[in-house]
C-alpha cells in the first residue's frame, strides 16, 4: 500500500501563498504564464439540460472560489454534448485539440463513458463530475478519476439510512410499495435495492414493484395502484418531472403513508420540486450524497452559492464545485500544464478539508474515490435538510409524515 | 377497491374527452380538405405555451383560457392555409406531407428558440384539489378539462350544423363539386376549416397544459394519439373522434389496471391494429371516395 501525501486545500493555498511571498516558485509554475486549460463537457442543451446548466453553475462557482483563494490560473473551457451520450467523445476531441490538458465531466454515465473513451486515447486526466454506472471504473480506463460514488454505493447507502430510520424515529414502517420509472436508471437502481434489502436483513417486506413508463405524463393510475397496496411506505425511484405528479396525485387521492422515501434518486431535493409542491413537498425523504452541513466551510459555499445564484446548491452544483476544486488541487501539485504532471498529482490526492460528506478525497487503483458518504435527506420548510446520518444531522425527522389534508 | 376501479375508468374517459378534441381537429381538417396535418401535435404545443403564457399573465385557469387560445390558433390556421397550404390542396400526397412534416419541425424549432427545452409548469391551486361524489374522487383539472372540451364540442357541432359557413363547411366535405356549382367559395371553407381544425388543438392544448408541463418535445405524442383517435374512430368522421377519444381514453384505463400501467400506451396501439384489422375504414369511417 502506498503512503499518500497528506496535503489540504489550505496546505496548498498557504504554500502558494508564500511561495508567491519569498519569490521561490519553481521553474516550471512560475514560468507559467498562461493559465493550464481546463475543458468541461456537459449537457448544456437537450432534455438534460436543465441538470447540465445546474453543473455548470456549480463548476463556475468553484472557479470563482479558487480564483478569490489564489489558487492556480486556470481557463475553463466548456463544450456542450447537447444531452446525446455519443456526443461526449466528439466534444471531448475537440477540447483536447483546443490545448485542454485536464477534463471535466459530465453529468451523465452515457456520455462520461464516452468522454472517458477520447480521454484515453488522448493520454488526458478527466475528473468526473457526476455519473455512477459501475462499469465507468471497470473498464480499465487510466486516465479516469471519478469523485461520485457508483450507484452500488448509492444505493448501498440508501438502504442502510432507510435501515436505521426505524431505530432513529422509534417508529418501525412494517412493508413498503416500490413506484419505479421503467428505464435502465429505474431498473437499475430496482435490482439495486432488491439485492441489497435481503442482505443488509432491511426489516421491512416490499409488498409491490409497480413500473410505469419513462414518458407518462399522468401517474393517476400508478399512485392509486401503489395506494391500493397500502404499504406503509412508498419508495419512488423517479426524475424530478414524475416526483412532482407522484406528489400531486397522492395530494389528489387524498393518500398520506407513514413515509415516502426515494432510495437514491434524483427529483425531491431539487429546487423545481420544491417550488412546484410548495407545502406538499414537505416530508419526501431521499438518500443522495450531499454536502456535510456540519461543516462551516460547506455551510458558508452553500449559503454563497444561493445568493449569488438564486438557485439550490444541491448535488450537481456541490459535486461541480468540489471537482474544480480538485482539479486546482492537482494543478497547484502538479506544477505544470502537462496532462502527465497532472495525472500524477491526481493519483496522490488527498484533500482532508471538503464539502461532501465523507471521507477524505482519495482515488484508488481504478480512479474512484471510495470515501464519498451518503445522506438521508428530507424536505422541510420547502428546502431539503440533512436528517441522517446521525452525526451529519442538522434536522430531526418529521416522521411519519403529516397528512396532506392537515397542511 | 371497487372506488378505485370506477376512479380510474372515469378519469380516462376525462382525458378521453380531451383527446377527443385534439382529434376532432385533425378530423374536420382531412373531412373538408383531405389533407393530414402532420403538425397537429405542434398546434396542441402552441397551444400549451398560450396557456401557460396566458395563465402567467392573468392567473386565470387554462381551461378558462382555452377560448382565447383557440382563436388564436384558428387566425393561424386560417393565415397558413391561404398563404401556404391552399396551394398544396391539389399536389400529390407526399407533397402535402413534406409541407406539414415541415411545419412540424419549424414549429418545434421555434418552441426551441423562443422558449428553451426545460419544461414549463402550471402551478394553480385547482392542481392539488379533487372533487368527491360519493366513491368518486375526479381531479379537478382535468374535470375542468373535460367539461370545458365537452363545451367547445358542442358548440363545434351546433356551428357546423346551424350556421350558414357550417353548411357549407358540411357541404365542401359531402360533395366539393356540388357545393362549387351551388356558389360556396371552396378557398374560404378550406380556410375556414383549416383555422377550425387548427383552433380546436390550440383549445386543447391549453387544456392540458396543467395537466402535462409544457414543452417542445411532446408534439409527437399529441400526433400520434390523434391518428390513433381519428384512425381507430374514421378518418374524416367527427362521431369517430368523439367515440375514439372516449375510447382509448378507456381502453387505456382497463390496461393499466388489468395489465400494467406501464403498458397503457402498448394497449392504445394494440387497439389501433385490432381495429385496423377488423375494420380498416375505422369503426365510423365511411368507404374511400372513388
């Protein structure tokens, strides 16, 4: 096992600073004139882009913040792959052909695979963003370096803040309906959960698994289907569209379980949720990595980030935050524009003081770091707070959940 | 359960009515003119951001905004077809569908421009309510939808039967020559129609822009299920789009119900060839004009 260097974000900015100071830059960084060229492949138009322009912000915001701490020049390059996954190899080229010397990216597997693919072949360290198919870290890419836990992790995670719910709430939910989209996400994150319920011993029996289809437009049905079941939870796995009818339709059924709770999926935490339900998005719970709200820096970056922004500093800006940070890391270590130098100082990461809750960031031999924690998070007030785990806590859970007829 | 059951059939035959509507569009317009309006789900689409536009600038309920919608769309209809489509009455039929498929893809393309991907959503406080009868729980909007298209079917129908344009709308689709030698002006009965067609997608789609968030990417879906309408029901016949609305709204219901919701659109298309197969002119659908 290799001994890692223990060098923080603020190591690193005090080194900078007095070596800026004493005039005892190396070489090679002061030499550096031109700041290293970072290129950034989202999803900036298409059906995703609502996701892609909520990176961006992130990634600009965490360029902002490097700049205002000193920390290394560095251009930000940023290439639309228009949400088509294929599209992320041809903007990938072409940053690289523009002088980009580390990428960024995406938020998305399909197209991060094939950003990895133009990555490898081009000898150039890419840093992801936001993406958790498994395969992203199995595929014997070297130039990867993935700061998102895979969705085994996720859902892993999940499972075990639904677990100790029970023991945090003294209220044990008995059975669960699961109200699922039917695409590979869906699917995916179902065989997740189903695999991870009976191993994990989840004292709660899942009495439904209802689908429905990845374009409805009207969930009537399937909510009354889930209703009809009468589970003391429902566990949606969704996309923040189909969230919100799932909401309006149990408002509609006049249907209030003891909890709803969405084991690793996106839509509740995000600000179009909240501000389309209002009062009745209270009480959604949902398992994501998020920033740790115990920690004052993470408190100080989200609170700037929605002033400066008016949006929610929610998982896709914290996680395009904390990736440019990363990145300035290894660039201010790596002393050097070169994609080798770069990849290098990327191998020996070590950043103790971060936002995401978890551990230290790390990657290991296949480019993933394993330390990313998982919170249990629940709308209250109109805005997700953190309710587990425990020691992250900065809410009591509201459970169960109070009626929808008596908001 | 057995609530549940009449619940569900009950709110399909609402979205049915609504269905019917958009339908009836693409109906009168292939009756009169004989001409498919591959852009009808586009119309629908314009109709929605009129809602939500409309919605956003006076508050008001769309379904109460449906009227003004409508007309809007039926000066666009009427502007198109005199200035572009009358001149592609008498082309060959992959003229005609080149036009429309055009004005499909011009229209979505300026959705695009105009007013991005991202969906836009209606917030009214109707959206969370229901009405309860009895076992009966109807959602609110689209009971209003369904009312209000019910309202703007029939007045449909009173126009085309008592008004003097009407006749003549009624006459052009039975027998064009004959209502040339009578002195009907065929240019203005196709526009007429044409803005008619187009005014009840407009309605519709500001019916259901509560009901679904608005954007450009959904006009394929309203396209389809108004040829599966208008295919099951006959083409060209305004009973059969009436009927058919109801029906696949129905049919959708029974197959989410007994099968799986994820299947209720696999079910409307399976309808579409059950029909196909038995009845290929469509259940009110009347022979091919020699």
């Amino acid at each position: 096992m290799t001994r890692r260097s223990t060098i923080t974000r603020r190591k690193v900015l005090t080194a900078g600073a007095g070596a800026l100071g004493l005039g005892v830059l190396p070489g090679r960084l002061a030499a550096q004139t031109k700041p290293v060229k970072v290129g950034v492949i989202l999803y900036l138009t298409g059906v995703q882009a609502f996701m892609g322009q909520q990176t961006r912000k992130g990634n600009e915001f965490g360029a902002k913040i490097v700049k205002e701490s000193g920390g290394p020049a560095m251009e930000f390059v940023y290439g639309d792959a228009e949400s088509k996954p294929e599209n992320g190899r041809v903007v990938a080229e072409r940053l690289i052909r523009e002088g980009c010397t580390l990428l960024i990216g995406t938020n998305d597997s399909g197209s991060t695979i094939s950003v990895a693919q133009a990555a490898e072949a081009a000898k150039i360290p890419f840093l992801i963003n936001i993406a958790s198919a498994p395969q992203i870290t199995e595929q014997g890419f070297t130039q990867i370096f993935r700061n998102f836990p895979p969705a085994t992790t996720l859902v892993a995670n999940a499972v075990m803040r639904i677990k100790e719910l029970g023991s945090v709430t003294g209220i044990e939910p008995k059975t669960a309906v699961m109200l699922h989209v039917n695409d590979t996400f869906g699917q995916g994150l179902l065989k997740g959960v189903d695999a991870l319920w009976e191993k994990l011993n989840v004292p709660i029996k899942i009495v439904d698994r209802i689908a429905y289809d990845v374009r409805a437009r009207d969930l009537s049905v399937e909510v009354g289907k889930a209703r009809s079941v009468g589970a003391d939870l429902l566990m949606p796995v969704t996309r923040v569209s189909d969230a919100i009818l799932i909401v309006r339709e149990m408002v509609k059924q006049n249907w209030s379980p003891m909890g709803i709770i969405s084991p690793g999926s996106p839509g509740p935490y995000e600000k179009a949720f909240t501000d389309a339900l209002g009062k009745y998005g209270d009480g959604y719970m949902s398992c994501v990595p998020w920033y740790d709200p115990t920690k004052k820096r993470s408190r100080e970056i989200a609170q700037r980030f929605e002033k400066e922004t008016g949006d929610r500093f929610d998982l896709n800006a914290a996680f395009a935050f904390e990736a440019v940070e990363i990145a300035a890391d290894a660039i201010s270590r790596a002393k050097s524009s070169d994609p080798a130098a770069i990849h290098a100082a990327l191998k020996t990461t070590n950043i103790e003081d971060h936002i995401i809750l978890g551990g230290p960031i790390q990657f290991d031999e296949k480019g993933q770091n394993p330390n990313i924690g998982g919170a249990m998070l629940q709308n209250q007030g109109g805005k997700p707070v953190v309710i587990g785990p425990v020691q992250a806590a900065e809410a009591k859970p509201v459970f169960p959940l109070v009626p929808y007829d008596k908001r | 359960m057995t609530s549940f059951y009449i619940n569900v059939l009950v709110g399909g035959l609402l979205i049915g009515v609504v269905y019917a509507l958009i339908a009836l569009g693409l109906t009168i317009i292939f009756g009169v003119m004989r001409v498919v309006n591959f852009a009808h789900g586009e119309m629908v689409v314009i109709g929605m951001y009129l809602g939500y536009g409309l919605w956003a600038a006076t508050g008001l309920s769309p379904w109460l905004l449906a009227p003004a919608a409508g007309i809007v769309l039926f000066g666009l209809g009427y502007i198109l077809q005199r200035a572009i489509v009358n001149a592609f009455i008498d082309r060959p039929q992959h003229a005609q569908f080149i036009l429309f498929i055009s004005f499909a893809l011009v229209i979505t393309g300026c959705h695009l421009v105009l007013f991005g991907p991202d969906p836009r959503s209606i917030q009214t406080p109707a959206m969370m309510q229901s009405y309860v009868i009895g076992p009966l729980r109807l959602d609110a909007v689209r009971t209003q939808a369904a009312m209000m298209a019910l309202v703007l079917i029939a007045a449909l129908v009173v126009f085309l039967k008592y008004s003097t344009i009407g006749r003549s709308i009624r006459a052009a689709a039975d027998n064009l020559v004959g209502a040339q030698v009578i002195g009907i002006s065929v240019r203005r009965v196709y526009a007429i129609t044409a803005g008619i067609g187009m005014a009840c997608a407009g309605a519709a789609g500001a019916l259901v822009s509560p009901l679904f968030d608005t954007q450009p990417f959904l006009a394929t879906d309203f396209t389809l299920i108004a040829f599966i309408i208008v295919i099951v029901g006959g083409l060209g016949s305004l009973a059969g789009a009436l009927i058919g609305g109801g029906l696949i709204g129905f049919a959708e219901a029974i197959a989410a119900l007994a099968f799986s919701p994820a299947l209720k659109t696999i079910f409307s298309y399976a309808l579409l060839v059950f029909v196909l197969l038995l009845r290929p002119n469509g259940l009110f659908g009347e022979r091919e004009r020699s």
